[in-house]
C-alpha cells in the first residue's frame, strides 16, 4: 500500500539546477570572463560547485583569492555575456512541465539567488511564467538560505508551514526551509553534490522532480 501525500498548498522551487539545466551557459560566462581578465579558465564541473549563492560569491569564487581587485569588473563582463548568452544552451528538465502541470492547484513561486531580471528572462523564454504565482530573485540584501529573501513572498500568499514545500537542488534550499519551518525537498541530480545535501537531512530527497508526484498532494 502506498504511503499517503503530504498535502501541500504552496510549492516554492529553486530554478538552477531545479527547473533548468543552466550549467553550462553559466560556465561559458565565468570563463569567458577569466579570459578577458587575463586570468586562467576554470573546468565546468568545478565552476558548477561555486553555483547557488549568487552572482558575486560566484564570481570571487571563480577568480580565488589572487585577484580580489578584480571583482567589479569581471561582474560587469558575466553580467554583460550572460546577459546575451544565458539561453544558448540552457532548457528545461524533461519532467517540469508535467509536474507542474500535476500541481495546478497549488500556489508556485520561484525563488533563487539569480538576479530576478535574469530569471523573469529565462522562465518567460522557456514558456512557464504561467505556473508561478511569482518570482523572487536576489535582488535585495537576502539571499537563501536567510529567510529574509521570502519578505516578497509574504506579499503574495500567506504560506502555512506545514504546508509549504521548498523544492531545490542546492544546501541553501534546504537550510531555507529548516530556517523557515517549511518542508524541505533535496533534488540530488542538481548542481550541488548529493552527500552535501543528504547530510543536511532534508525531510525527503528526489532523484528527480517527477517523483513529487508520488509524495505530495
């Protein structure tokens, strides 16, 4: 006999890694960046671990500490590549559109440390603005996993915590919803190393995202 649902009536999913495979065109950028810099290129799987915590901490990642005077500028250069190359290879996961489909009932807001201008751009492109109630991007002083970043949130629903579900790929969503009391959900073929995520203890983990439809309502 099947375990019964946990119900839920608000979804917010993380978009890198969650919703979209972006790795790759994010990668570009960075290198692309080091090279106008000067500064030596960086293996894809490596600049994939400096994902998640936003554009700066990605960027003095990337360069290490041998160029910190460097940061301002290699920002302007990303933020001006990705900019024009942020959809040259990146799509949806095969099993959004279903998924989402499945949760029609549900509130959905995306929450993300991208810029929200950049993933207002990505989302309209790849046709999936219409499933989310909103976006909320880091564009203010919060960040996930600070709990700060769901001030937005408030605004549009009024979540209750035992019904809200964080889905996403990286630590700072599960610490998001530990922080907030929300449900956690770790994807682990994401971006961010699985045994990172299975030791934050996320109350339940995913190969990937079509499996939420057999443990959430």
């Amino acid at each position: 006999m099947n375990a019964k649902k946990h119900a839920v009536s608000l979804m917010i999913f993380d978009l890198d890694g969650t919703l979209i495979r972006s790795g790759d065109d994010i990668a570009a950028s960075v290198n692309y960046t080091l090279q106008a810099l000067s500064q030596p290129t960086i293996e894809r799987e490596k600049i994939l671990r400096f994902i998640g915590d936003g554009v700066r901490v990605l960027i003095e990642r990337s360069l290490g500490h041998a160029a910190p005077e460097l940061v301002a500028k290699a920002l302007d250069l990303f933020s001006a590549h990705y900019a024009g190359h942020m959809l040259d290879t990146t799509d949806l996961y095969p099993d959004v559109h279903p998924v989402l489909t499945y949760f029609a009932r549900q509130n959905k807001v995306i929450v993300t440390n991208k810029p929200v201008a950049a993933a207002r751009t990505i989302v309209d492109r790849l046709g999936i603005r219409g499933y989310f109630t909103g976006i909320i991007g880091a564009d203010t002083t919060h960040r996930k996993p600070d709990t700060g970043v769901l001030a937005p949130l408030y605004e549009i629903v009024a979540p209750d915590p035992k019904r809200t579900l964080v889905v996403g790929d990286g630590v700072n969503d599960i610490l998001l919803a530990k922080n907030a009391g929300f449900i956690s959900c770790a994807l682990l073929n994401g971006l961010s190393d699985r045994d990172d995520l299975l030791a934050l203890e996320p109350d339940h983990a995913c190969e990937r995202l079509s499996e939420l439809v057999d443990l959430f309502a």
